[in-house]
C-alpha cells in the first residue's frame, strides 16, 4: 500500500538551526526537534510511504528489505523522481523506516536503528560523536568540524505543594459537607483534581561544536540553567472532574427518567388523598345546589392542607429524601418574603414592592437580555432560582427522590399562596411573557389568576363596607342621630378602589355560565355615574363609563361619547394559545368553519360592545366604530342643501358587506356594564389548571421546563469566570454557544442528543478556564498585580493555553524561567518524601537561595531530575564515498530515552566521482 504525504512545517516546532556558510549546508534549515512523525527524522518534509496493507505481515527478512530497498532505487532511476521514499521495516509497533532519495549526482540513503536499550557506550555525546563518524568513514585529515545540536527534556509532574482547586467543605454549615460552595443562588465551578498532569521542559543547546562541548560517562557539561534557549509545553489532565459540568450532566440525566413523582416517593399517600377528596373536582362540588356537608369542609383550601398534613404524618423524618433544614432553606430562598412578612398585608404589599424591584434590577444587568435568545427566564426571577436549586439538590443533596420531593413542596406553595391571596415572589407583573420558557409562563399565568382575584375580594369588601355605611347612614338619620367616625372608619370607594388596582375584576367566584359577574369598577365610573343619577334622572342607565372620548358627541344625539370598563383580554401561555389554533384550524374553510371560527374569536369583542352599549345608551354602531377602530370610519367634506360644507361620515367597505360580523356581533349584544358580564378571563378556573399541570409533571418533565435556565447560568457562570481569567478563545467559543443554544432550546422539542453535544462545548470551555486558573496559581499571578514581569507571566500563560509548546523568554534567567526552576526544585526536595513529611519541610524560598549544584561530583541534590528524553542532531559535510568525491551533507538524528534508542540517519554520496 503506497501513501503520498505533503505535510507543512508542524506547528509544534522548536528553534531552527542556523544554516552552514556553505550554500550546500541548506538543506539543513530545517525544523531539528520536531514531535511529528519519525521519518521526519530524517530532515524532510515531502516524501513517499511504502508499508505493509492491514492484513499483511510485516517485513522482518533481511533479503525482503534489501529486495524492496532495491526496487525503490531502480524506480526512483528510472522516473527521475526525486522525492525521498520510505519502506517501513520490522514489526510496525517498532516504527522503522529504510529509504533512498536520488537527485543530480546525488543519493542519499535514510537508515535507521531502534533498540528498546540505550548501549552504555552510547549513552551520551561522545559515543554518538563516535558511530557517526565510522558511519562517514571520511579520511580526510583534519576532519571537518561536526555541527551539534541537543535538546534535553525534563518532565514535572509533582504538584504537592500547590493549592487544591477547590475549598475544602466546611462541614460546620447547614448546607456544607459539600466541594465547590454551598449557596443555593450559584452553580460550583472548577476542577476537583489537577487540570495540568504534567510540564515538560525542553533546554536546548542549539550551535555546539566538539571542541565546546564536553559529554561523556564522567562529566557534562551540559547544565539545563545554562542552556540558551527554553521551551515549555503543559500536558493537561484527559477529562479532569469539574463541578460545573459534573452538575449539568447529573441534571441533563434526569430528561430520561420515566418514574412519576407518585414512583418516586411513593402511592400511598396519593391513594389516601383520593380516598378523602379529589381535588380535582372541588370546584364542581362548590356548585353543587345540594350539599351533604358544609361548604367550608369542601372548599379546595381544606382539601390541599389536609393533603399536605397527610404527608407530613406519613412521611417519617428519616424517609424524607430532603432534610428538613435543608427544604426549608431552599423554601426561603425561594419565596423570601416568607420571611420578613409580619401580616399578609406586610407580605402582600412587600411582594409587589419586591416584583418591582426585581423589575428594574434587571434592566440594570447587561447580561439579562440573555434569557430572550434562550427562551429562559429573568436571572432574578423564581423560575431560574427554582431551576439553581432543583440542579443543586440533585447534586448534592438525594438526586431524583430529592427533586421530586422539592417539587411536590413547590407546588404546595404555590397552591397555599393561589388559596391565600399571596402574590408570587419573583415574578414581573402583566400577562405571561412569550419569550420565556413554558415554566415561567404558568408561573406568570397563576400569578395573574391571584391579582384578579385579590381585586375580586377587594372590590367585594370596598362594596360591602360603602352598603354598610349607607345603611348606618340612612338608619341614623331615621333616627335622628348622627353616625360617630373613629380613626378606623372605612375609606371611600374611590379612594380604596385607587389604593387596591386600577384594573378591573369581577365579584363572584363562580364558574356558572349563567350567571353574570360584577366586575370592579373603574374611579372614573364612580365618580361619574352618581353625580348623573342625582342630576339628570334620564341618564341613570348609563353604566361603566370611564371617561369622554376625545370631545366627541354621539351621531344621534349631543351626548358625549363615553370610553367605557371594558373587561381586560384574557392572558394566555404558549401551549394554550397552540391548543386554540389547533382548535380553529380544525373547523377547516367551509363558511360554517369560517363563520364559527370568527364567532370564537369575537368573544373580546362582543364584551367590550355590550359595555359600550352600557356607557352610551343610544349609540350606534357607528359610534362604536369611532372609538374601537377609527381607519373603518370614513369621513369626508360634502356640500349640503344649503351650499354648506359638512363633514359626513359612514362605514368602510368592509364593514359593508354582507353578512359582516361586527355587525352580527352588535345587533346580538346586550346593554351589560363590564361589571355584570361573564368574565372573559376566569382566574379561579384557569388558576385550577395551571396548578393541576403543575401537579402532574414529572421530574424528567420539569428537568425539560428548567434546562433552558440552567444552560442560561452555566453560560453566565462561564462568562464571569472567563472576565477573571480573560481568555480571547473561551470569550469567542461562549459568544458562539450562546447563538448555538438559541436554535436549540427554542423549540417545545428539544433535541437532546444536540443538548448533550453542546454540554459536551460547556465542559470543554470550563475546562480551559481551570486549567488557565491552575497555572496562574503556579506561576504566581495574582490578580491586581501590575509590573513587566507579571505581564510578561500572563503572556506567557496564555501563550500557555493557546499554543502547543512556547518559547521562555530569558531562558532560565528570566521570570517565568526563575519560577519553573523552582517547581523542579520543589519537585526534587519532595521526591524522596511521603506527602506527610513534605508538610514539614521548610517554605521553598526560605533556602532557594543557597548554591545548588545540579552536576556531578557534588553530595548536594540536583536543581533537576534525570532528562526524560534527551535528543542530539550531528550533521556535517563531507565527501563520500571516495575523498575526491563532492563534499555532501550528512546527518544523525539521535533519540535517548529510558526504555528506547533510535538513530535516524541521512548519509548521501556522490553518484558522479566515486
């Protein structure tokens, strides 16, 4: 099998050598030390391969290498080809390669020697010093100087001394007994073992002479801290434990769990609710027109407490999968205005302050537009502190039965605030926010349900004390005395309505479709409305009006035309609005589908019809028009009887034709304030549903509702530890995660394989970061520290990270040179220490000071280990075979390592005059 390789110069390379002044010593600038692969050895960058197929033996037979050998040359001969091949040899493990190059007057021949042993004679320069010059076999006298170049490689492995990456736990706290932090509101970041597994050093002598150099079994002059030129390469650890991505992992693993949250903690419990009470169908038994037991005994609060004490009965302390200290503290972090309220006035009131808070908070933070591209959630928000804590307790505190047993708790909550009217902690106000994930939504939409209803029993009570006063009133008048106010007598019904909402709600709980429910007035509509039934007798019909529209009048008559309450659209989530478009897709396009679909969607609007009736009595059609949607009344100038120009108005065309259905909308609606409609939003029946889905999810389910905020934190975790250690190519490969995660975390259906591959990018870019941190602290970089050489450090670092192998500026004389002949020193002194002796030893840099002497002939330890590779290229010009033949260059590259010897030679002789 035959292999064409064109391979450029390799970017891991090291110093190359100075060319000869003779212009045939060319050849030799090239890259001498090079970690690529052994034929190049040889001094080449282009070649030919020739080596056995997969499935046939290896050349071992001398005469079949010969015969081979013999071939190449006959076929380089005969094409005039000049480009060097190669025939692998031997076993292949042993990596042997024999070839031949032929040029002009010229061939050269590639030989190679691999020997598992170093032979003691050639353990060191002068006997490499030796073969090669036999290899030669020049007899001219004096021999022509023989260029050398080494390069000896040292390998640090020992880090004993040097910090651990993360704090110990502190077993003392509430939440401790755990690597990587304790607070619920932060994801662990870093490595739990040493990122970098080992630094190799590489010194290197690169212009010797044999007469400079002195190398042999007794001495060497051959000292790393006097060696020119330094390099330095870092071998990272394959896969270190890095808590960031060890939690996302543990979380993404929870999407393919099957088990219901009644699997996981057990049926018991469910089965006894069921026995006393549904849940489910509360609403219905309210309804009902005969009941056996007292309502207050079927209310859904009384059921939902009862459950819950249930469960607490039930559930030993022993057999909770959360500690009791622990679900608390997370509860609290959760929902914090549990905390400081002193009486639900206190709390409801400091949980709309908080909202609002939250709210401006987060238009602060530059980051926070972040959870729109991944479809997330605002980082102060519950749904994002409930997904910290649901990864969290999964890591470190019960995995699976821990989540399910936090997400039943949730729920509860969540149902005790939606019972109690308590406004959700952490959460902006208005309708449900599209842009973020389907969690946060519900969330959103039970809050919405719990202002309604807030406004609801706050109307009811503004309602029932202003009755009651009118009736003390009215009765201390009859008789004769007047009605005594103290410091508590109830307030306005203008003035509470301000103080309670400026939106509308309605006065009845009920879910009858008969039955018509009285909506909150607006402070325009009471402050307007009495003044005109005492007045004007003849306007006491006119209801819900809010206030004058523009000075308009209406067509039929002087009146003014009133904007009226009008009854807010209803709020609506993602998937519901999904289910309605189903819905009317599925009516299909025949004019009845057609005509009932736009009937379904007139809901809004025959509502805010009839309360326009309600405000305007003896309106029109036009007139409504006119207010609702200006552009579909037409008005022009047009010249009377009289010869007067007079503005005249009408309908558009599209209100024209037939069969229109604002017109069908406005001849079937009734004269109804806002107030008395059936409520178009009912907040106790759609608070019922967001509850009962959020009741019903699995933990694999919820993991999918949170991943989108748990990637959000892992890519602010990584962007705030990436600003500390500023790393150009992690900033880069966050900025294109983030656009990544955008496309797959915006549609319903994930793709997890996808989600896993980019968790994978996640992992890789932590890993970058606390192998950054990790030589920092070796190299002693501190942060805020300024100067040449803490910039030079950083550089060099970086360089590091960046690229494969990285000149030391200064060699062993410079900063970064001085702090790794300290490592190795370190090193050294450690090496024949357990790692309990190593704590006592005295600090480093109380005796660096003192005179070491590294060589030989002294007791004192040396600065370095023994060179784990040691490299050494011999190279002259000579001519050969014959001594009138062409002076031709010659080469051996020599490789010394503990359990390998190879020599890769490049012998050339002139085919001319020999």
């Amino acid at each position: 099998m035959m292999q064409e390789v064109d391979e450029e110069e390799e970017e891991q390379q090291d110093i190359d050598m100075a060319a000869d002044s003779d212009p045939e010593s060319e050849v030799f600038e090239i890259t001498d030390f090079t970690t690529a692969s052994d034929w190049e050895r040889y001094g080449i960058r282009e070649f030919v391969v020739i080596n056995p197929g997969t499935n046939c033996e290896a050349i071992i037979s001398e005469s079949k290498c010969n015969l081979l050998l013999s071939s190449i040359s006959i076929s380089l001969t005969n094409s005039g080809c000049q480009v060097p091949m190669f025939v692998q040899i031997q076993q292949k493990w042993r990596r042997v390669y024999a070839g031949e190059c032929q040029g002009p007057g010229v061939r050269t021949d590639f030989e190679m020697v691999h020997l598992r042993r170093v032979p003691s004679q050639y353990n060191h320069l002068s006997g490499l010093l030796d073969i090669f010059k036999s290899k030669i076999g020049c007899t001219l006298s004096p021999l022509p100087p023989i260029n050398i170049a080494i390069r000896f490689t040292y390998i640090l492995q020992d880090w004993q001394q040097y910090s651990w990456p993360q704090q110990p736990p502190d077993f003392d706290t509430l939440l401790g007994g755990e690597v990587g932090g304790v607070e619920f509101g932060k994801l662990p970041f870093g490595a739990c073992e040493e990122p970098i597994s080992e630094l190799h050093l590489a010194t290197t002598w690169p212009h010797l002479t044999e007469g400079i150099v002195v190398d042999n079994d007794v001495y060497s002059d051959l000292d790393p801290l006097q060696a020119p030129h330094w390099s330095v390469r870092v071998r990272t650890a394959e896969n270190p434990q890095c808590l960031l991505g060890d939690v996302l992992t543990e979380f993404f693993r929870l999407c393919c769990r099957k088990e219901s949250t009644e699997e996981i903690l057990g049926r018991g419990l469910a089965e006894e609710v069921k026995e006393n009470s549904d849940i489910s169908s509360a609403l219905s038994k309210l309804t009902e027109p005969a009941a056996t037991v007292p309502i207050s005994k079927l209310s859904v609060s009384n059921m939902v407490h009862s459950a819950r004490k249930h469960i607490r009965r039930h559930r030993r302390i022993d057999e909770s999968p959360l500690n009791t200290d622990v679900l608390s503290s997370i509860l609290l972090y959760l929902f914090p205005d549990a905390a400081v309220e002193k009486s639900s006035e206190n709390r409801k009131s400091k949980t709309a302050q908080s909202n609002n808070c939250g709210k401006a908070e987060q238009n602060k933070n530059s980051h926070d537009n972040l959870f729109l591209q991944l479809k997330s959630a605002p980082s102060d928000s519950l749904t994002y502190r409930l997904a910290l804590c649901a990864c969290l307790v999964n890591y470190n505190h019960g995995g699976l039965r821990a989540v399910a047993h936090l997400w039943q708790e949730f729920v509860l909550e969540l149902r005790y605030r939606w019972e109690n009217n308590y406004l959700i902690y952490g959460l902006a106000g208005g309708p449900p926010d599209l842009r973020c994930c389907l969690l946060h939504q519900k969330l959103q939409m039970l809050n919405c349900c719990i202002e309604r209803k807030r406004a609801r029993d706050e109307a009811r009570k503004v309602l029932e004390g202003s009755k009651e006063r009118e009736r003390k009133v009215s009765g201390g008048c009859q008789n004769g005395r007047p009605v005594p106010e103290s410091a508590g007598s109830p307030i306005t019904a203008s003035t509470s309505t301000r103080e309670v909402s400026p939106g509308k709600s309605w006065d009845s709980w009920s879910d009858s479709e008969d039955e018509f429910f009285e909506c909150l007035s607006d402070q325009g509509e009471i402050e307007t409305t009495h003044p005109e039934v005492e007045k004007h007798g003849s306007k006491s019909k006119a209801e819900g009006r809010l206030h004058p529209y523009n000075n308009m009048t209406l067509l039929n008559s002087t009146e003014p035309l009133y904007v009226p309450v009008t009854q807010e659209p209803a709020p609506m989530t993602e998937d519901l609005l999904e289910e309605q478009s189903e819905v009317l897709a599925k009516l299909g396009t025949s004019a009845e589908g057609t005509h009932l679909r736009a009937r379904m969607q007139s809901a809004c609007l025959l509502s805010d019809m009839e309360s326009f009736k309600a405000a305007n009595p003896g309106c029109v059609l036009e007139d409504f028009v006119r207010w609702y949607s200006p552009r579909d009344y037409v008005e022009e100038e047009v010249i009377d009887k009289k010869g007067n120009t007079v503005v005249k108005g009408e309908l558009s065309a599209r209100m024209k034709i037939p069969g229109n259905m604002w017109v069908e909308t406005w001849e079937t609606a009734r004269v109804t304030p806002a107030r008395r409609q059936r409520r178009l939003f009912d907040d106790t029946k759609e608070a019922e549903k967001v509850l009962h889905y959020l009741a019903v999810q699995k933990p694999a389910d919820l993991t999918c509702h949170l991943l989108p905020c748990i990637l959000h934190a892992a890519i602010l975790k990584l962007n705030e530890e990436e600003s500390a250690e500023d790393i150009p190519s992690v900033k880069k490969n966050i900025q294109q995660s983030t656009c990544q995660a955008s496309k797959l975390l915006h549609p319903l259906n994930h793709d997890y394989k996808k989600l896993e591959d980019f968790i994978n990018q996640l992992m890789a870019m932590e890993t970058v970061i606390t192998r950054a941190r990790s030589l920092k602290a070796k190299f002693a970089i501190c942060e805020g520290a300024k100067g040449e050489d803490t910039e030079e450090l950083e550089k060099f670092v970086s360089s590091l990270l960046e690229e494969p192998e990285v000149v030391v500026i200064g060699a062993g004389q410079g900063p970064a040179g001085s702090i790794i002949h300290r490592l190795f020193v370190n090193a050294q002194r450690l090496a024949d220490f357990t790692s309990d002796e190593a704590a006592h030893l005295a600090p480093l840099d109380e005796d660096f000071g003192l005179d070491r002497k590294p060589t030989g002939g002294s007791n004192k330890m040396s600065d370095f280990p023994s060179p784990a590779g040691r490299e050494i290229l011999l190279r002259t010009c000579v001519p050969r075979p014959a001594p009138y033949s062409k002076a031709l260059p010659q080469r051996l590259f020599c490789v010394l390592m503990n359990e390998e010897f190879r020599l890769a030679g490049a012998f050339s002789s002139d085919t001319s005059f020999f």
